[in-house]
C-alpha cells in the first residue's frame, strides 16, 4: 500500500529528472549545432592545437641521431633534377670531383665551371632557410658552419680560376628560370634582364651577406 506521506518528495524526484532530462537534450542539440558533421567544434581544436604545441620528440638522441645520418648528401631530388636540366640541353659533366674544393655537384672540366646544387635549410639559403624547432644550440651552430664552408669553398675555386654557380633548392620551382640560368652560365654570354640591364650569372653566391 502506497504511503501517502511518501508521494510529495516521490514527486519532487520525478520532476527533478524530467528537468534533468529536457536540460540534457538542449545541451546535446545546442552542442550539434556548434560542431561541424564529421569535425570538431572550436573548444576540441583550441585543446588538440594545445596538446600538438608540446608535443615532445618521440624519437631518442640516438634514433634521431641515425635518422638524420640517412639524409643524403649527393644525389638529392633537387640534383636530379639539375642533372636532367643539364643533359637535357646537351651538355656533359663529371660528377662529385673530390680533386676540387667542395667537391662540386656537377662540374664541367672543359669549360672550368661547376654547379652547386643546395638545400635550402642544410645550406642556409638567406631569406628562405626555416630554422629548426628543437635543440637550437645544436642545429643552428652546425648549420651556419655548412654555410661557411659553402662560401670558403666558392672562394678557393676561383682562386683557382674556376666559375661557380649555385642552384637552390626553392629556384626549382621555376624550371624555365633554372634552364636559363644555366644555360647562360655554361656558354659565357651575359644574362639581360627585364629592365634591359646584365645579370652575370657566372659567379656564386659570395656577394650575398653572411649569416
């Protein structure tokens, strides 16, 4: 038998959970309309966005170490490429001659010239390099003296009456450019411009301002 004394807070129970239920439907359909279908909404990305910026390296020294040790040094995409530039326009060349400082990329003993061909971020391309992300103290030192040596070796070969010309990596983006570039560098006649002045494509990069 149903206790009357019992019914009022009985009562005050079922109302607190019907209330408790309308709430939770508004939220979840106020919370659809706030996230994209498939997606999340702005609060998900801000704590995804957060948890990315502190992410740690999830390789050791010595992993990270032997990773890097497997990035070539000779026969990059971007020498490739330079190299089918070059053959393609009927030149030939030597490759990686040792003799000579900074063991040249491409080099063309016939005419004495030699080709460069630098990434961007090992060989520090000025106004286009990134800088590393992590153990700075580390990278950037090592880096700025890849630099250095580039420019000394550049140096040293025309002391020794040979012509140098780099490529970057970023220039490749515009074949036809390289194309005339080294086209011009290889055969000795000056470059005009747009505004009809000469660009002599036939040095190096050592005017440009050391980092």
């Amino acid at each position: 038998m149903l206790d009357l004394d019992t019914v009022p807070p009985l009562l005050q129970v079922l109302g607190d959970e019907a209330s408790m239920a309308v709430m939770s439907r508004r939220q979840t359909r106020h919370t659809a309309r706030r996230t994209p279908r498939g997606g999340l909404n702005s609060t998900g990305r801000t704590a995804i966005a957060r948890v990315n910026c502190f992410r740690m390296d999830t390789l050791s020294a010595s992993e990270r170490s032997e990773r890097m040790s497997r990035v070539r040094s000779r026969d990059t995409k971007p020498e490739m490429r330079v190299r089918r530039i070059v053959h393609g326009n009927g030149y030939r060349y030597r490759l990686h001659v040792r003799a000579l400082p900074g063991n040249p990329d491409i080099v063309f003993p016939s005419r004495q010239k030699v080709i460069f061909v630098h990434g961007c971020f090992w060989h520090r391309h000025p106004g286009c390099a990134r800088s590393p992300k992590s153990k700075l103290d580390f990278w950037l030192p090592k880096l700025n003296a890849n630099r250095e040596r580039d420019l000394r070796n550049q140096e040293m070969l025309q002391k020794l009456g040979w012509n140098c010309l780099v490529i970057w990596e970023c220039e490749l983006k515009d074949v036809q450019n390289v194309t005339d570039r080294i086209c011009v560098f290889l055969d000795g006649t000056p470059h005009f411009t747009e505004d009809g002045t000469t660009h002599d494509t036939a040095t190096s990069d050592l005017n440009e301002t050391r980092e």
